[in-house]
C-alpha cells in the first residue's frame, strides 16, 4: 500500500466516526426535546385531562403508545394530538 491509500483508509474511517457521532446527537437531541410536560402541548382541557387519566405525563410516552387504542380519544381529539406534536416532529 502507497501513502495515497493508507491516507484513504484513515480519511474513511474518520468520516464514517463523524457521521455515527453527528447521528447519536442528532437521535439525543430529538428525544431530549420530547421530554417535556404533556402542557406544553397546549392542548384542550379535556383531551389533557383524559391523557392524564390513562397515565401519560411527558410528550415522549405519546409518541411511543398507539393512541387509537386509548378510550375516549376520538378523532377530533386525535387530530388534535397529531397537529400538536407535529410541532416537534414526532409522529
């Protein structure tokens, strides 16, 4: 192997290091930013409410859950959810 090829080798691993790195922080800030208080939503009372019945406190446990299957939620009031947490790219 030249110079030129060993540079090569190193120049890829490097990058490949970078990428996976730039990717575990992009993943981290993403679930960070889903930590947040099921207020901060803004949504109606009743549907905070009726959330807060079935056990849900933080954004992050919306996202993680098939909210059709929760009693109560129809579909105005899953719509509602949806738009909300559009706002921070989750669904």
């Amino acid at each position: 192997m030249n110079n030129d090829e060993i540079m090569y080798m190193e120049m890829a691993k490097i990058k490949d290091f970078l990428l996976k790195t730039v990717d575990n922080y992009q993943n981290y800030i993403k679930k960070s930013s889903l930590d947040l208080p099921l207020e901060c939503l803004c949504l109606s009372k009743q549907t905070l409410n009726l959330l807060r019945k079935h056990g849900f406190r933080r954004v992050f446990e919306l996202s993680a859950t098939d909210l059709t299957k929760i009693k109560g939620l129809g579909d105005d009031r899953l719509r509602e959810i949806a738009d909300r947490m559009a706002v921070f790219d989750v669904m």
